[in-house]
C-alpha cells in the first residue's frame, strides 16, 4: 500500500522520504515522531482539540 504508485506520487510533497525499514523501526520512528511533534505543539502553546 505504502508504495503504491498512485500513493508515492504525494511523498515529495509531503517531504517524506521512501526507505526499507522493519515493523519494528517503523513503530520506533513513528512514536519518536508522536513525541516530538506533542512537545512542539506543547511547547508553542497551540490550542488543541478534544
């Protein structure tokens, strides 16, 4: 699904970068990222939405 042509078409103007990477160090980037992004939006003081 992840490369499907009709999906890969979005990646560069997502700024995402396309690489071979395990379930498990998918999960471990995906978290870090939840991560970062909920102490930037902290951190920037952004209103969020239950």
């Amino acid at each position: 699904m992840l490369v499907a042509p009709e999906v890969t078409v979005f990646y560069p103007r997502w700024g995402v970068e396309l690489f071979n990477m395990s379930t498990e160090e998918f999960s471990a980037r995906y978290l870090a990222d939840i991560d970062k992004f909920t102490r930037i939006i902290r951190d920037a003081k952004i209103a969020q939405i239950d």
